[in-house]
C-alpha cells in the first residue's frame, strides 16, 4: 500500500504540474524545488515529515539527521535576518531529506535499510501531499469559477448557523482566540507528535504496526480535495465577510445573523479564494487524531479530545467552514477510518457494509446541500435530527464494527474480538 501511494502520488505530482505549466502557475514539482532554493511557505510539514522519516533510524543516526537540518535552518534564519528578510525556517528539512534517503539506499544494508527506507517514504509522502494540496487548491480557482455558498449556508440554518456563534466564543478574549488559531494551524504537529508515539518501537521491535494515522491522513489527503471540485465553497468569512473582498454575497459575518433566502444560486467568485471547505478537512483529521489517541495513555487521549475540540471551534469561529462542512468532514474521516483499521481482518462483510454505508452518507450528504438546502432550512425540526443523527449512527456503528479492539493469535494467526480492552497497536510477529 505504501508503494502504491508513492506511485500515485509522484503520478499525481506529474498531472498537477501538466496542469500548472499549461495555466501559468508555478506548480507543486517547480514549487518543491523553489521551497529548497528560497524559503518555504510553512515550517510545521517539512520538520514533522522529516520526523516521521527518522522513525526508522537508529539513535545516532536520528541525531545526526536532525541536527544537520537545524543547522541548516538557522544558518538560513541568520543571513534572513542580517539581510533584512523575513525569517521562514524550513528549508534545512528539505534539503536533508532527499541526502538521507540517498545514503540509506547506497550505503545501507538488509532490515536496517528496510526499516530506515519505510521512514523515510512516510515523509516523502508527506512532503508530496503538502505540495499537491497547494497545487489542487490552485486548480480548484481554476476550475470552478463559481461557488455554491449560498447552498451551504442555507441548509447551516437547520443548524442555527454555528459559525455566527462560534465566533462570540471564540473571540470572547483575544488569549483564546490566538490559542484557537494556533490550534488550528498547528494539526500537522500534533499529528506528527502521535505517529511518533506510534511508531516510536519501530526499531527496537522490527516490525511495523498494521495501522497508524498517518495512513488515514494520507488517504483523505488524495481523496478529500475531490470533492472540493463537486461542491466548491469558499466559506463564510469570505462569502459573507470582509475577506471577500468585493465578491462576497453580503458583508454580514459574523455580526448580522442571516436571513432567510428560498432561492440560493451558485455565485461568481473571485481568482484567488481557493474553493476548500466541502468537506472539512481540518474536522476529518482531527477527527482521526482523536480516534488514533483513543489507544494511548490518558495525556495522550487528553490531547486527541482538546485537539478535535479547539479545532472544531476554530473551522467555525474563525468563518473558514459552515456547520454541515463539519458533519461531511466526520464522515469522510469514519468512512475511511473504518476501510484501513485492522487490516489483518481483511474486508469482512461488516466492513464493507460500514465501508459502503459510510461512503452513500456522505454522498448524499453532499446532494442534499446542493439539491434539498430549502426543504432542509425550512423544516430544521426533521432536518437537524437527521442531519445530526446520520452522523451520530455512523459512529456508533464504527465503535461497535471497525473500531472495536481485535486481536491476533500468534500460533493461529486468526482474530478474535476482545470487548472492552485497549487494541495493541503493534501487530503479532
């Protein structure tokens, strides 16, 4: 699976830069050349992609590796800053990322290869989602010149438009609404911090676990931003605020509650908004860092449950996403969680029931913001039930399906469940 991904993400990588060249944007390959020249936009991807890859390595070479990219970043930091520029550290991962897995390719040997090329994949796959994202936001400007906002925040009414509410929450004291935003930006390294933790025997054990959340990370990242180009919104602090700079629909967020409005039509955006927020996918990967945490010690679930929380009150508080947004993001996540949990099990029928029951949800999650958002804003007292409890039965369907704790018997290797126990993350050997 892990090949596989490489391979259809470096396919990707080559289709999005045909497809930057031919609309005279720079592109993800040219982008990723230009972040190791210059200054990357974000330091958070490049230094966890580089800490999942020495997940592989021993002590000394771990220490090595990233040693050699702080230097490399401070001495960046320092000319920035005696030239007078802005200080954007970064660049040192990026540079010793692709001189580690040349050295570990050439110049190592059997399962200690093995174990260090592993690593080093994970953040390479890392490194080329971050920049096929930049490059699929692009696209998204591109090809889909017109949003359909109007549709999401009508159905938000059956919701009580919890973007307007969040952000008398989130903006109550300018503390808490710098902790949310930094939250909110920071998922990468909260993220990386519980694939560490994961992946953290790797080495002493020799074998890697089965499961882990980079893998559901990676998988919405290639499958979530299509559905961006099927249901483009921009979001409410756009559409409906000051952010939009002249294109939005009304300048009322997040002082004015709506009103109500039976005849949404999609509306002309401008060329530089990218059309990002069906689903949420900031909802869908804290969602699953939630989930992933779920098995650790209790400061580690402590951290999952503060994190989807906070996150949740910054994609609403800060007006990047409407409260359906939320509820296909939850779903996106639940539907993919359950297709790569414990695939020592195999697709089993109630896998591909939970599998295929997700997958329908959340399409006709989507058709029912595009098609039914009056019937849905009109009549909330059956919509808001619905809309809530579609979501709520999905996850007590995965906690009773793909998440209930399994394990494997070592001299059968069959699998037996194990009701109420704490899953071993490490498979048997």
């Amino acid at each position: 699976m892990l090949a596989m991904m490489v391979a259809t993400s470096v396919l990707l990588l080559i289709a999005m830069q045909l497809f930057a060249n031919s609309h005279d944007a720079r592109g993800p390959i040219l982008g990723l050349f230009d972040d190791m020249a210059g200054a990357p936009p974000s330091y958070s991807v490049p230094w966890g992609a580089l800490i999942v890859a020495v997940v592989g390595l021993d002590r000394r070479a771990r220490t090595i590796t990233l040693l050699a990219a702080l230097l490399i970043d401070v001495q960046t930091c320092v000319l920035q800053q005696i030239h007078g520029e802005a200080i954007d550290p970064g660049k040192g991962p990026l540079l010793v990322l692709p001189v580690l897995a040349a050295v570990v390719a050439f110049r190592w040997a059997g399962e200690r290869r093995t174990l260090a090329l592993r690593g080093i994949a994970l953040g390479a796959l890392l490194i080329m989602a971050w920049q096929l994202a930049a490059a699929c936001l692009h696209a998204t400007i591109v090809l889909r010149p017109f949003v359909l906002d109007e549709y999401a925040l009508l159905a938000d009414r059956a919701l009580g438009f919890p973007s307007w509410v969040m952000y008398r929450i989130v903006h109550v004291a300018p503390i808490v609404q710098g902790a949310v935003s930094e939250v909110y930006s920071d998922l990468t390294f909260a993220a990386v911090f519980v694939v560490f933790w994961q992946l953290r025997n790797v080495v002493r054990d020799r074998v890697w676990p089965s499961h882990y959340l980079l893998r559901t990370f990676l998988v919405m990242g290639l499958i979530g931003p299509l559905f961006y180009f099927a249901f483009p919104v921009v979001g409410p602090v756009f559409a409906y605020g000051a952010e939009g700079v002249g294109s939005q629909v009304s300048n009322i967020w997040p002082t004015v509650f709506p009103t109500a409005d039976t005849t949404p039509n999609p509306i002309p955006f401008n060329n530089y908004t990218a059309r990002n927020c069906m689903p949420s996918m900031h909802t869908a990967w804290a969602l699953s860092l939630f989930i992933h945490t779920r098995q650790g010690p209790w400061w580690l679930r402590s951290l999952g449950t503060f994190w989807l929380i906070v996150t949740c009150m910054a994609t609403l508080g800060l007006g990047y996403h409407y409260g359906v947004d939320l509820i296909a993001g939850a779903v996106l996540c639940l539907t993919v969680e359950a297709a790569l949990r414990d695939p020592e099990r195999g697709w089993t029928w109630p896998r591909i029931k939970l599998v295929g029951a997700g997958s329908l949800l959340f399409v006709g999650l989507l058709a029912s913001y595009r098609y039914l958002a009056v019937p849905i804003a009109a009549h909330p007292e059956f919509s808001t039930p619905l809309l809530l409890g579609s979501l709520a039965a999905l996850w007590v369907a995965f906690n009773r399906g793909a998440a209930r704790p399994y394990a494997v018997s070592e001299s059968t290797n069959s699998v037996t469940a194990h009701r109420g126990s704490i899953p071993d993350p490490r498979p048997s050997r």
